[in-house]
C-alpha cells in the first residue's frame, strides 16, 4: 500500500513540472520577442527611432507582428 509521504512527494513533482513548462513557454515567448525586436531594430532603424521619439509603440508592435508573421509563415512552408 503507498504511503501518504509518497503521493505527496509526486504531486509535489508533479507540480514542479507545470511550473518548470510555463517557465521555459514565457522564456521562450521573450526570447522571440527580443529576437524580433533586434531584428527590427538592424532592418528598419527608423521605425524604432520614430516609436522611440513619439513614445507610440503603435508601428512598432505592428512591425514586430508582421515580422513574427513572416517567420511562421516562412516556417510553415518548408513544412
């Protein structure tokens, strides 16, 4: 028969893992978003000097979309 101590050591595991995941998911998320930016920023350095200016991230984000875009699409091609 298990005992208590071990089903709480799995659950306990068992949630270290869930957060471990989403962890790795957002660092992820961030590092494709920093990669897009430095992307944005060596490609179209007028966009960003104009959002940084202004202080309106409107095109900046819209760039950022649109390069994101590009990137899955182009991924999904070879697919």
């Amino acid at each position: 028969m298990p005992s208590v101590e071990a089903s709480s050591d799995d659950s306990a595991q068992g949630a270290f893992g869930r957060i471990a995941t989403v962890a790795v998911f957002l660092a992820l998320i961030a590092a494709v978003i920093a990669g897009a930016t430095i992307w944005l920023l060596l490609t179209a350095p007028m966009t960003m000097a104009l959002a940084v200016e202004s202080g309106e991230v409107t095109p900046l984000v819209r760039q950022l979309a649109d390069i994101l875009y590009q990137a899955l699409m182009g991924i999904l091609g070879y697919l």
